[in-house]
C-alpha cells in the first residue's frame, strides 16, 4: 500500500474516531481499524481479529473508487456468547445538534449503534431522519478529513498492515 493511501486511511480513521468517540478515550474492548478488506476473505479475517482479541471491532473499508482512493463501506464486528457477529455496508449518522455520530446498519434493519469507549453498544431504533444525517456525518468527515482531525490523546493510533 503506498504512502498516499496510508495518509488517507489514518486520516479518516482518526476523524471516525472523534465523530464517534468525541473527547472520551478509547479503552479496551473496542478498536477502529482501517484498510482494504478483499471481500469475504477480509470479512473472515475481521471476525477472526474480533475473536481472537476480544475486541468490538468498527472496521473502515477503504478501495479505488470513482473519486480515487475512498472510505467505502464500514463493518461491525462483535463476538457475543461465542458468536461472531458481523453488520455490513454501514454508515456514519450524526443528529442535528452535532454530537456524537452513531452508526447505521443498511437500511431495513431497525437498530443502530454507539461505540462507547470500551464496546459497541446496541440501540433500539434508528433516527428517523436516516438520510439527512448520514449527510450531516459525510459532510463532518470530509471536514475533519480536510484539516487533518488528530485522535492521538483518545487512543492509540498505530499504522501496520494485517496479516495475511
């Protein structure tokens, strides 16, 4: 993976974080980790970390795309009893007062998520306003992206490729 794509990764990784952290810190129990996840394979893999760590894992897909290299798609991965359970093509939602983002699973599934600290916690709906706040938060991401949103006092922030 070149430099550029790295930059571009660590940049959106560290503005998802502070949309949905905001100023607490990280602990364990949850990570954000970014890259190309290749498909099933990646998915596997994901689910594999998530296991293996014991971590709630919010995943940011990134790929080649029509405005070049391009956040895609976010994943959840949570192992719940034994279970290894995965949300697919979500989106970041951010309500109209601007605080913390939360994340929408596709469209026809009624719960959404919050990332606390140290976990991802299930909440019962959706915001009823699904479409304008996923424009709020794209809006608020490219803005953090374009002037360079820091995270490092909230956590950890390492660059490293997974294994294969």
């Amino acid at each position: 993976m070149t430099t550029d794509k790295t930059a571009i990764i660590r940049r959106h990784a560290e503005a998802v974080a502070q949309m949905l952290v905001g100023s607490r810190a990280m602990k364990p129990g949850a990570a954000i980790l970014a890259g190309e996840m290749g498909g099933a394979e990646g998915r596997l893999r994901i689910g594999a970390i998530a296991h293996s760590s014991g971590n709630d894992l919010v995943y940011l897909d990134f790929a080649d795309g029509e405005a070049g290299y391009q956040l895609t798609g976010i994943t959840l991965c949570a192992v719940r009893d034994g279970i290894c359970h995965l949300q697919t093509d979500c989106r970041l939602y951010l309500s109209r007062n601007g605080s913390r983002a939360i994340i929408l699973p596709q469209s026809g599934i009624r719960k959404a998520y919050r990332l606390a600290p140290g976990e991802l916690i299930q909440l019962v709906h959706q915001p009823a306003d699904r479409n304008e706040g996923i424009a709020r938060a794209e809006a608020r991401i490219a803005k953090l992206v374009a002037r360079g949103a820091t995270f490092a006092d909230g956590a950890a922030v390492r660059t490293r490729p997974l294994a294969a």
